[in-house]
C-alpha cells in the first residue's frame, strides 16, 4: 500500500465510517481479492465456517453452526456506488 492517500479514497473512507461504526459485530476483519473479485468479511479468524446461505442479492452468509461467521461478496466491484 502506498504512503499518500489521493482525496478520492481520503472521501470513500470517510462516507465508509459511519458504516463502519454501525457495523454489527465489535471485530472484524475485510480482505478484497481483487483479481477475482471477491470481498471476504470476516468475524472470527479463522472462520472454519459449517455452513453457508445466499442471500437473494447473492451474498454468501457463512455460518460456524448457528453463528455468523462471515460474509463472502462475489463481483464487489459492480455493486460499487458512487
């Protein structure tokens, strides 16, 4: 990662904070694989997920049991406002 952040990232982290601060679960961990454009949230590391549901907008929910483990993100990129 670079150094300096340009103004356009500075303004998606801050419209992102609120977000952020709301966000259901204290810890949390969100690593992007860009090449195949997929966003993994995560709460617990490791998630060792026992099962998974998607959602109707296509969001996988993984479950450790009966507990929310995580979250898998296909194609973040076209979901991306501005």
């Amino acid at each position: 990662m670079e150094k300096t952040v340009n103004p356009v990232t500075m303004q998606a982290i801050a419209h992102a904070i609120p977000l952020l601060v709301a966000f259901p679960s204290p810890h949390f961990w969100v690593d992007y694989d860009k090449e195949a454009d997929v966003l993994y949230i995560s709460f617990e590391r490791p998630q060792k997920a026992t099962d998974t549901a998607m959602t109707d907008d296509a969001l996988l929910l993984r479950y450790r049991h009966t507990q929310l483990a995580g979250i898998t993100v296909s194609e973040p990129s076209t979901r991306a406002t501005t």
